[in-house]
DNA sequence: ATCCTTGGCTAATTAAATTAGCTTTAAAGC
DNA sequence: GCTTTAAAGCTAATTTAATTAGCCAAGGAT
C-alpha cells in the first residue's frame, strides 16, 4: 500500500474536477477514490463524509468566483463594470457548471462557516459595481439582493438548459445587462 | 393484502406532500410507501421508479405554478400585474418548497415532455404581462428570459437562506418590483 | 362461478455511504 | 542508525436505498 499522501484539499480538488465532468449529482465517494487511487474508506481520513466534501466543494467554488468577479470589475465602473461583473459570473458557470451548482443549495453550518466569508466577497464586489453608480446606501442591501438574484437565475436558468427556443440566450444576455443598466441610473 | 387502489397520482401528490415537509431530496420510495400504506416495490407498478415520481413532480410542480400565475394576473396590467406575477411566484415557492425544488434542475425528457407544456404556461404568462407594458415583440423573449431569471433566483436564493443580514427580504422584494416596473416603461 | 388482469407482497440483488479494526509507512526523537 | 508512534491505507462488515424477480390474491369481466 503505497502512500498516496492525499490532504484534505486533493480530495476537494478532484471532486470539483469530478464534478464539473459528470455533475454535481455524480460525485461518490466511490468515484472520487478511483480518481485518488485509493479505496473509498482511506478517503474518511481527509474529509468527514461525502456532506462534507459537497459543503467544501460549495465553498471552493464560491471562492473562486469571488475571485473571478474581483478581477473582472477591476478598474472598471458603470456599464462596464456591470457587464463584466455578469459576464464573468456566467462565463465560470459555464466552464465550471458542477462546481456552481454545488453552491445553489449549501446551507450554512453557522456564522464561522467559510462559506459565508467566501459569499460576502461575492457580495462585496456586487456592492463596488453599485457604488460606481451612486446607488444609495439605504437602497444597497435591496439592490444588491436584486442584482444577485437575476445573475444567479439567468446562470442556472441556462445551466440546465431552461432557454428553449432558438433565440440566441447571448442576445437575451446583453439585452439584460442593458435592462439593469438604465435602471440603476434611473 | 387489502387493496389499496393507488394511481399513478396518487404517488406523485403523495410524493409532493412529502417534498415540502422534509425535501425534496428526503423523498424517497421507501418513505413514499410508507405513507401511501404500501411496501416499496409496490409503487413500481404505478410509477417509474425514482427519477420518474422526480420529473413527475416537477410537472405537477411547474403546472401549479403556471395555474397561481395565470389566476394572480387575471385582469391586472401594469405594475399590478407584474407585482402579482412575482408574488404570486415568491407565495408559491414559500408554500411549497419541496415542490418547487423538483423543478430547478430537472432536464426536458423530450420535445413531447409535459413539463414543457407546463413551462411554456408559465412563460405565457410573463409573456402577456409584458404585452401590457407594450414591450416590442422582438424585444419579447429577451425580456422574459430576463424577468424570469429575476424571479427564480430571488426565489431560490431566499427558498435556500441565500438572504443574510436582518434587511427584510419583503423590502428587497418590494425594491426588486419597483426596479422591474420602472425598467420596463423605459 | 370462473378467468385473468392487476396490484400488492416477499425475497434477493445491487450500489453506495459509512464504521470498525487491522497494518504499514515514514517522520520524529533518541 | 534504531525505535516509537501517529497518520494513512486497507479489508471486511453494516446500513440504507433502489430496484428486479417472481409469487399470490382480489375483484372486475365473461
């Protein structure tokens, strides 16, 4: 029995990897062991359970789209700002739609959760893109609440396929980011 | 053994009940079952297995949701109208989580599947309530692709707890509403 | 009264998560 | 370099759920 030296994050890794393959639905702890080289039982030592690695996942992903959003916004305000902001979050779930999805869903283990730290970043870079529009502070918590919701619809919308139709969803796109445009400049 | 005369329905409404009081994902054949008086293997003989009472439910789901809709915006237009699309949509999902639960994330079985039947009710709907707004006709699917985003992700994200902090999510709401309406009459 | 379809059952199979308890590696301390 | 020992793997066993096979009775149709 050759030591694998897997750590906790290896295990999380490869099932975002797994994941974005085959579904979120699709990572086992049996799948996840072959693609470690190891027998499901060996991967207990690393993570507590299959809940554990999904709640991980969650927040692996949700870290990462933090980050993705970050970058885009910066430098940039108004509808560039927005647009980008938009662009990048459907662009990760697109590239990443098993890893997304194991965030729709995460509940919160408790207010130290890394999870929440890692949704407040998200939250945060939303909050800058409004900034750069004088949105009010009073009207921020609503704003926001509003602006993640339609992002969050539109990727899981188009993540499983809810645009029938043949209208091309990139044009429903740019038309959505230039409906909240000009309503944030009311 | 005395008969117990079950349908196909049956399953599935009793699988709906179950849904909102414990999940969508606690719903299982054996808990089914147990509340239709019956041994698992039992269901097969009315149902599909699983997956099948799954998409059915989503059916009967996206079906009731298309049913409050069209009855919330009977006779309305305007900003009553689209007050009462999406808050007939947020009553819904509040009441029945589990069911509406079934319907984000289940895949169309085929162009004869009746869950699209039920999604193009919803969309109907949407549809004539834009009509009141007097959006274009090119305009039209971009602009129900993108209400329909903003309903579902307020929906889901305050169904999973996505909304921190103490702001009222009804405030949010009522912000959301207003931002939708003045967006639309441009 | 008899047929025969249907709906329910038990028993068995498969798949997956998880737990218990054993063994070996390899790093740390001497 | 040798010994100790915690960590990382493993096999075997348990549990839970879905599903399939095949049996049997209920009760409507003839």
């Amino acid at each position: 029995m050759p030591r694998v030296g897997l750590t906790s994050n290896d295990v999380v890794t490869s099932a975002a990897g797994l994941a974005d393959e085959i579904g979120f639905q699709g990572v086992t702890m049996g799948l996840l062991a072959d693609r470690l080289g190891v027998r499901p039982p060996s991967l207990y030592k690393h993570v507590d359970g299959l809940a554990d690695v999904q709640h991980q996942l969650a927040t692996l992903a949700m870290t990462e789209v933090g980050d993705v959003i970050r970058d885009a916004v910066q430098g940039l305000a108004g509808r560039d700002a927005l647009a980008a902001l938009l662009t990048a979050l459907r662009g990760y779930v697109t590239a990443h739609p098993g890893r997304y999805m194991a965030t729709t869903g995460a509940e919160l283990t408790g207010p130290d959760d890394p999870l929440l730290a890692a949704s407040n970043r998200v939250i945060d870079s939303i909050a800058a893109v409004l900034r750069g529009y004088g949105i009010a502070e009073t009207q921020m918590t609503h704003a926001i609440r509003t602006i993640r919701s339609t992002m969050h619809g539109f990727a899981t919308l188009e993540a499983s396929r809810g645009f029938q139709w043949d209208t091309d969803p990139d044009e429903s796109f740019e038309w959505m980011i230039g409906f909240i445009d000009r309503g944030l400049r009311g």
